[in-house]
C-alpha cells in the first residue's frame, strides 16, 4: 500500500478549512500580499530617506568646510599680525631710545582733549584716541604714561601695516586695532563718534576676559544692524588678543560684511532646505534667505514646537548629526576652530516630497491598489482583533493588581520574587516590609468601613511617595501591606521603613465627607503604622515564605511592643 506524503496531507487538510472559512481565507492571502509590499516599499523608502538625509548632511558639510576656509584664512592673518604687534610692543618695553619721538610727545600733551591723534601721513590709517576723562568712565580701559607712549609707539607701526594689509584681503569691510588705553586705527577710517561706542564694545568683548594660555583662540563676535556702530550692514568681526608680558595691551579687528556669508548660503542651499549659521549664544549670524532678517533670542526658538528638547550646548556638545524632530529634521555641524554651527532644517513635509519623487511610481499603484482591497475586509478584523487583545490585557491586569489601591497583588508578589530570585547574585541584599495599620478595627467602627478604604488608598499613596522606583509595594491583605526592597540590606531597609513611619505619623487622612459615619469623632482621621524588616541573606530564608514569616513577626513583635514602631530583630 502506497503511503501518503506529508505535504499531500497538509493539502488535504488546509482545502476544506479554507472552503468553510473563505473571508478568513481572502484576508490572509491579502494580508500576505499586502506585507510583502509594505516591506519592500518600507525598505526602499527607509534607503532613499537614509540617502536623503546624508547627501543634505554632506552639503552642509561642504558649506562648513568653505566657511572654515574663509574664517581659517581671516585667523591665519590675524595671528601673524598679532605676532608683528607683540614683538613691536616688546621692543618699545625693553628698548627706551626707540620711544623717543616728537609726535608721540606732542600727541601725548593733547591726551587731555576729548578727541586727540597722532600726526601720520595721509596714506597710512588715522590714530586716534579718547581724551583721559572719556577714558575714565570706560570700565577695562585704563592709561600709564609709559603704557601709552609704547601704544603710541605700536600704533604709529600699525598705522602702516593695516592698509597694505587690507588691500590684500578682498573679503574685509576694514581693519581696526584698538589698545586698552582708548587708541583707535581703523581703515577705511570710522567717524569720530564711533570711537567711544566701538571702545565700550571692546571692552564688553569676551576678549577682555581670556588669558594668555588660550590666546590662540579667535573671537568672533556679530553685530546686527540696531546698536551696531560700523555702518548700517550686518557684520561679523574677528579679533584676537595682543599681549605683553601675559597683560592684555589691544586687540585686532577684522571686520567682514555679513553679506558676503549670507550670498553665500543663499546661492548653495537647496529651496526646500532652510539654513543658519548661528553663534554659541544661538544668535543668528547668517541665514540661506535672500535678505538677511535679524531674529531676537535664541535661533532654535524660530523652529516648529517639537517634544525635543534641543539647546544650543546640546548642539555644539555633539559637534555634528542629524536629530529627529516632531515636524522635520535638524541637520548641525560646528565650524572647527570656531565657536559658530551650520544648521539645517527641513520639515517632514518637504523631505517626504523629495523622496516620493525617487520611488517608482508603478510600485506606488500596485501598493495602492492591494491597500484598497485590503480594507474592506481589514476593518472587521482590526475592530475585533483590537477588542480581543483589549479585554486580554485587562484581564491581565485585574489579576495582578488590587483593586482598592491599584497595588500589586500577592500574585503579582510571587510571580516578581520568583524572577528577582533567580537573577539575585549571592552578595546582593534582599530587604522585605510587613507593615499593618494600628488600630485600624477602630478607624471602622468609628468613622466607617468607607472611611476606613480611604486610609488605605492614603497609605497606599504614601509608600508610592517614598520608596525607591525599583521597589515592589504590594497590599497583602486588608489593612496588611508588603514591599519588596531588591539590593537593600537589612540596615538600609530598617531606615528606610523607619522615614515611612515617621511619615505616616505626620500624615492626616481627610476622606470626603459622604463616607463618614454621622458619629464621626472629626473630619480628619491620623494613623500609625507597625512595620516588621527582614532580609534574606542576614535571616537565612529560604524563599518568599521565609523571608514574610519573618517579617510577619517581627511586625506583630512591633504591635505587641505598643505600635507605631519598626522592628528589624528578633
């Protein structure tokens, strides 16, 4: 007799099934169907987003790099300046005779008047200074009679150096150098009215506050238009420090025209996409719009509401990425070298356009249509399916848990001990509360068994209050409480019980009203509770049992010694 295969037997067994059951039938090939395209489609979808988001990260990668290079030349530039400056002051310090000059000298007797300049030829940038009583009422600015003189000396020199200096550089507005005691070179030259407001700046500057160990450092600071004392355009400036002998004697000034970054931006960034560049305050420095439009505050305040918390340290602290908002994604990368980020923002929206338009449009059809079909039939399941797991999960959930308290149950306690057990190392502590409320027959007779299921409820509040997240808080039985102290030694889990003590004594349960009994002695109801401690390991118990008759008596030795007190000893 020939034997039948496995295979012909399934067959034979899946047909009159699929006949007595077609709607369950035709859901599944569909479903079947319907997930095999889902898949692929989520997979080709989830690569070409992926590629999305890193071909924009690698643009704004290519603008950070062309920014740096700006910046990187503009520092180069400023440090082999501020080399020329130093070594003039210190040979205007240790050399007396080469101070010696009758324009310094006569500059010097004209340092009472409210503005004063040092004569220099007409092709060289002006030096010109603040009279000693202006001077005085600028906090950092202060004037020696010798400090002034080698100033006076370094700015003659500088006067020279800062045109040829700007002629070379295409991508300077001017050039300024300015000394703590109140001298201005500028070129082109600035107004004189400036000269004070642009000292106070100075002064404000976080250059004032660096020292020489990180001197090497650049400072970049940006002026919008309001308050702005160098014109009527936005400006980005780049200084650094010229010291003598570790104290701070000026700064050099380069000052670039915002609009050169902002032209910049707005030619290579993609019309979708919306970039910054912002400094480590968050303000806005330049942006990828045609005009440049000042924002007040913080830039990441402009972006859509987002359930991310996003800050400015934030960014500059994980120095480049891409971050998941609730509306779109933020793209960032700090400049190196420089306290500025690049940033990038594009919304869900637009990103889901640019990847829509790279996926086959015959795949979208077929999708389409299979979705179409699955619907109608998918709606009953769902409706059902949904309510299925719905009515499990509460079933679940009643029990495991008290109903009065929403507790944990005994049930609850053995099923967690059970698996706390298993993965407990042999040195780590394992701490049990058995804790009863005193008198509690006399809370019911007096103000009534409704009363008394709200002094419960407030007990079972206070132990959520005060233990430790990881701490199982369980009602055992009527007015009997248990917790589960996992890693906590005996003495530990005394203290602890002993802070739920003390709280509970201090505590006043106020129940509503309607549950008292007519008779009430008052409207508030105070209560003590006993709490017996054991521990695992220090007891020698064995199990659970163990470690609650332990504890179990321990709590009726606390009652029998007058209540309101933790025992932890036998």
């Amino acid at each position: 007799m020939q034997q039948k295969s496995p295979s012909a037997s399934r067959s034979r067994l899946l047909l009159p099934m699929a006949c007595a059951h077609p709607r369950r039938t035709v859901i599944l090939c569909f479903l079947a169907a319907f997930a095999i395209s889902l898949v692929l489609a989520g997979r080709q979808y989830y690569q070409l987003l992926q590629r999305e988001l890193q071909e924009r990260e690698h643009n704004l990668h290519l603008q950070a790099l062309a920014i740096e290079a700006v910046v990187s030349n503009g520092k180069s530039q400023l440090q082999f300046m501020r080399n020329i400056a130093e070594r003039l002051l210190i040979e205007a310090h240790i050399q007396p005779a080469m101070r010696r000059n009758e324009a310094i000298a006569a500059a010097m007797r004209n340092s009472q008047q409210p503005l004063w300049e040092l004569p220099v030829p007409k092709s060289d940038a002006p030096v010109r200074a603040i009279g000693d009583a202006r001077l005085a009422n600028i906090p950092g600015l202060s004037r020696e009679p010798q400090q002034l003189i080698e100033d006076l000396h370094l700015a003659h020199a500088m006067s020279q150096v800062l045109p040829a200096q700007f002629q070379g550089e295409s991508n300077l507005s001017r050039i300024l150098f300015l000394t703590t005691s109140g001298i201005v070179i500028a070129y082109p030259a600035v107004r004189d009215e400036q000269l004070e407001p642009i000292l106070r700046k100075f002064t404000r500057s976080p250059l004032m506050h660096l020292n020489r160990a990180n001197a090497e450092d650049l400072d970049i600071a940006f002026y919008p238009p309001p308050g702005s004392n160098l014109g009527s355009m936005p400006h980005v400036l780049l200084s650094t420090p010229v010291y003598l002998n570790a104290v701070m004697r000026g700064a050099l000034i380069y000052d670039v025209p915002q609009t050169k970054l902002q032209n910049y931006l707005y030619q290579t960034t993609a019309s979708d996409e919306q970039h910054a560049l912002i400094d480590d305050e968050g303000s806005l420095v330049a942006s990828s719009e045609q005009t440049f439009k000042p924002l007040p505050g913080d830039w990441l305040g402009s972006l859509p509401a987002s359930s991310m918390r996003l800050s400015i340290p934030m960014l500059f602290q994980r120095d480049h990425g891409t971050l998941k908002l609730d509306q779109g994604y933020l793209q960032f990368r700090e400049l190196q070298g420089i306290d500025l980020m690049l940033t990038n923002y594009i919304s869900a929206a637009d990103l889901r356009a640019a990847v829509n338009a790279q996926i086959d449009i015959l795949f979208l059809g077929v999708w389409a249509v299979l979705g179409m079909l699955m619907a109608l039939t998918l709606y009953i399941v769902d409706r059902l399916f949904k309510g299925q797991l719905r009515l499990n999960r509460q079933l679940r959930e009643m029990g495991l848990v008290d109903g009065l308290t929403q507790l944990a149950n005994r049930r609850r306690l053995q099923s967690d001990f059970g698996g706390l057990l298993q993965r407990l190392r042999e040195d780590q502590p394992l701490a049990l509360w058995m804790l009863d409320i005193d008198r509690f027959k006399h809370i019911n007779d007096n103000w009534g068994h409704s009363a008394g299921d709200e002094v419960i409820k407030h007990l079972a509040t206070l132990c959520r209050a005060l233990v430790r997240p990881q701490d199982l808080v369980v009602r055992y039985g009527g007015e009997e409480f248990c917790v589960l102290l996992p890693d906590t030694s005996l003495a530990q889990a005394t203290q602890m019980a002993e802070q739920l003590r003390a709280a509970t004594a201090q505590s006043v349960c106020v129940p509503e009203a309607g549950t008292l009994l007519a008779g009430a002695p008052s409207l508030e109801i105070r209560l003590t509770v006993s709490i017996g401690v054991a521990e695992l390991r220090v007891d020698g118990c064995l199990g659970l049992e163990d470690l609650v008759a332990t504890a179990d008596r321990r709590l009726y030795a606390a009652k029998k010694a007058g209540r309101n007190r933790v025992v932890s000893s036998d």
